[in-house]
C-alpha cells in the first residue's frame, strides 16, 4: 500500500505527526510511507527509517503559488496513492490535495475545502496533538490504536559523532535548554533562563542551550551570563534530535523541542504564556510536567502565539518566575 501524510506547519507539528507515520508503518509493515513537509520539516523526517519518501513542499520558492502546486502534484501523480492523509488544514494544502490522485483523500472537517475529501474527521482542538491525528485510523477496520516512543533516529554517522563530541555524557547526561519561540508571547524572559541556569549549575547539572541561527543573540546572552555551553546555529535538525536523546531532561517554552524531547520519551518541563496545554500540544514524556498561570484571566489569548501582549504587560511569562521553574525540576530529579 502507498500512504501519503502531508503536514507543513511548524517543525513541532511535524515532529508530533512522526507519530502517527510510525502508528501507520507497525500496522502495516510492508506499506510505503511518502510524507510532504517543508524543506525543515523533512529534515526530521529524514531521520525516521520507517518515513520511506519525505517529499519537500517548497511552498515559498519553487511550489509558490499554483504554477509551483501544479508542477509538485504532476510529480507525485507518477505514484498511485491508496491513502492521502491531510494533516494540515490550510487552503494551500487542499488544493494540493485536490489534485493529487489517489484512492481515498482523508482530512479533518476544520481543512479548508473539505468538502473535496473523501472522509472528513471531526478536529476537537481540546485533546492531544496525537489523539487528533490517530483519529485518521478510523479509515481501517482493524488498527493498533496504542502510540510508541520512538527509540533511536536513524544516525548517519557525522551527526552522531558531533553528538559523542560536544557532550560527554560517560559522566552525566546534560539538561537541554531552549529558550527561543518564533512567538514572542510564547519565549520565557532571557534573564529568568539566565537565572535558572545558575541554580541548576549549582545543583551540578551540566546545561546545553540549543536553537537556530535565529536564537544565536539570545542564547550568547544566555551562554555569557550563566557560563553554560551553547551550541545555538550549530547544530542540524538531525544533531539536535541526537542531543536530546542524550539528555536528562529538556527545558522549553511551548515548541519545537517540547515535541523532539517526546519523541524520544524525555522528560521535558515546558512553560507556557500565551498558549495552553489545554490545546493538546503538551509533552508527552514520562515524568514531563508543564507550567501556566492558570489564574490570570486572559490566559491562554492565543492557541498558536502571536508577535505581541495584547495587554502588552506579558504577565503571563512574567509571572512564572525562576524559582517556580527550578522547583518543578527538583520534583522530577
């Protein structure tokens, strides 16, 4: 059988969708997984043995607008799909989709154009990233509806050796941290990391900032102030997944590695702002916990972040201080 996933939100959303392809491949085990992503959403995939075909989206350059859409569904046209799941519920996506041919065109009643599917599921935004997605096996009679953690990425043999490198994990495993969002309202303040890095040095944990070549100013400020190692703008996606699974346990706001650190059923201690965890995108390792001020009335504002406060207080973060944070990690160690 060929199956075809496509999700091109946010690498955390392609990270959480790793788990429904996984779910897929143990119930049938000779099936061809394609997956379509983004060019940063594939390098995860990339990483997944039993992903058969990332297939890039490059929805801002070559696949831009519908000359790009066109030429992208000639080429996977040469496959005969059995399944198509859309995951992704933007318009872009469903007009892609609608000229994909396949034998069956699965996606959520929220996906703009729906109405073009084959089967619509219904999208309840209050429980589990995952949950939502395991709802696309209502299209088969009989499935295994139990998720895994997923052991071990697929190594090529440079990322691992970069990993063994820059953390000597013979001694102790690192604490990750992660201190950037795309979203402002969802990024903890830079001096509360600073302060929460110098207590767990004190209690003799060896801290790792990571990020993108976008965080490398935040992370500098972070890195000089607490005198801990940051490998921000350093690492690939595939030596990020390499480190996490290396680690303790992963300090986050509500992104990406909240979901990498699942993945691989690391403990994770992700802080929320303008978001919730009510919107299913909590971690999912064991002995993870996460942290809102539940009190403040206009929390969450946003399910997804946004680039301002609209209070324009931050309150929110503000409110979740150091020590707050700190004592949930001694709850776990």
């Amino acid at each position: 059988m060929e199956f075809l996933i496509i999700q091109t939100a946010f690498i955390g959303d392609v990270a959480l969708a790793v788990f429904f392809a996984n779910e897929l491949k143990q119930n049938f085990p000779y099936c061809k997984i394609h997956f379509i992503s983004t060019e940063i959403g594939c390098e995860v995939l990339r990483c997944f043995k039993f992903i058969d075909n990332p297939i890039i989206f490059s929805k801002r350059n070559k696949h831009k607008g519908l000359k790009g859409i066109n030429e992208l569904a000639n080429y996977l046209n040469n496959t005969k799909y059995n399944y198509i799941f859309s995951l992704h519920r933007s318009f872009r996506t469903a007009i892609l989709v609608n000229k994909i041919k396949a034998e069956q065109k699965i996606g959520f009643n929220k996906n703009s154009l729906s109405f073009l599917l084959n089967k619509r599921i219904k999208y309840n935004k209050f429980i589990h990233e995952i949950e939502r997605n395991k709802q696309f096996l209502s299209a088969f009679a009989t499935i295994n509806k139990n998720f895994d953690y997923l052991k071990c990425v697929e190594k090529n043999i440079y990322d691992f050796n970069f990993a063994t490198n820059v953390v000597d994990t013979s001694f102790q495993k690192p604490v990750l941290i992660a201190p950037c969002s795309v979203w402002e309202t969802k990024q903890w303040d830079k001096d509360y990391f600073v302060e929460l890095t110098n207590m767990l040095k004190q209690n003799g944990e060896d801290v790792y900032l990571i990020g993108g070549k976008e965080d490398i100013e935040t992370c500098n400020y972070i890195a000089k102030k607490s005198k801990s190692h940051n490998l921000s703008g350093q690492t690939s996606i595939p030596q990020v997944l390499e480190l996490v699974c290396k680690s303790k346990l992963v300090i986050t706001n509500d992104s990406a590695p909240t979901h990498f650190a699942s993945l691989f059923n690391i403990p994770t201690i992700t802080i929320y702002g303008a978001t919730s965890p009510k919107f299913g995108f909590t971690p999912l390792a064991e002995g993870s916990v996460f942290i809102e001020d539940k009190d403040l009335f206009c929390h969450p504002c946003s399910v997804h972040g946004d680039k301002k406060c609209p209070r324009k207080t931050l309150e929110c973060m503000k409110n979740i201080t150091p020590k707050i944070v700190y004592e949930k990690y001694l709850s776990l160690s």
